[in-house]
C-alpha cells in the first residue's frame, strides 16, 4: 500500500504519520494490491481536516472529516472510508458479477466432472479498456460488460498475436 501523507498550515510529525498508517492498514484488508492512498490533514483555527482519497480494484473512494482533534478527524475518516468500500464490494456482489470458469475432463465410469473452478469479476468497460487489461495481464481472455451495449463480452488473445471477441446474440 502507497500512502502520500501531506500537512497544509500544520508541522508534520512522525507520530500522527504513524497513526494514519496504522488506520489506513484497516481498510487494507478489503482492497487488493495495488492500492494508492492520499492523505491531505490540514488546520484551520479551531478545526481539523482529514481527507483521504483512495484508489484500488478499478474504484476511487474519497472521505473528508473535520474535527478539533486531528485524530478524531482520522478516525471517522477512515470508518466512512470502511462503509463505502464494503459498499461497493457488496454492490459488485449483487450485480452479476461473477463467472465460473470450468473445466472439464471426462472420467469412464462417471462421465465429465468439474475438475478446477475458477471466479472471475466482471467489470463495465469499453472494448479499449478491455484490450488495455488484456494486456497488462497474464490471462489469455477478459470477461467483462461492454459499456456500449451493457452485454457480457469476452475479449481474447489469438495465436496470431491479434485479438478476437465474442458477442451475444
């Protein structure tokens, strides 16, 4: 996890770095890696301000908290943060989000049994965004829904190094 920590109108100190390292480790265990965290903590007279922006699994999830103690302000920021990650998570969950990959080997006496099964997050994206993830992957394929027509698409990688798509009718 990569946390860029900046202070405006206060003098940064190690101990409240510390702290908001620690805070964020917690919502680490929601996010997969890469996960990019910006942290702004900022006076102003009375107040306190935290804002977080967070960036990981394809979302950016911001919270803001002002408090008198700076680390009030961290500690509700980071709850907020929490609510809105297990949010999205469980939207991604209701949707239809996920595809089983099988395969399958026939035995003689049984006939074909599911051998290895694997789940796969299917993200809405345009067929550039879909060829750019193909890329950056080490997978063969990409399920994902195509933007433009809200279908399921499969986007693969052909011997011949082009690319081919698979479209419902």
């Amino acid at each position: 996890m990569q946390i860029n920590i900046t202070f405006r109108k206060m003098d940064p100190e190690e101990r409240i770095k510390a702290y908001v390292e620690e805070k964020l480790t917690k919502v680490k265990k929601y996010l997969n890696e890469p996960i990019e965290a910006h942290v702004v903590l900022s006076a102003e007279k009375f107040r306190k301000r935290a804002e977080v922006n967070i960036t990981a699994d394809g979302l950016v999830i911001n919270g803001t908290e002002n408090r008198e103690d700076i680390y009030a302000a961290i500690d509700l920021v980071v709850d907020k943060l929490e609510r809105q990650i297990k949010r999205q998570k469980e939207k991604a969950k209701g949707r239809l989000s996920a595809f089983k990959m099988h395969v399958l080997f026939p035995t003689p006496e049984e006939g074909p049994r599911v051998i290895r099964s694997k789940s796969y997050s299917i993200k809405p994206m345009s067929l550039e965004e879909a060829i750019e993830e193909l890329n950056t992957l080490k997978n063969d394929f990409v399920i994902f829904t195509n933007a433009e027509t809200d279908e399921v698409n499969v986007l693969y990688r052909r011997k011949d190094g082009n690319y081919g798509l698979i479209e419902p009718e």
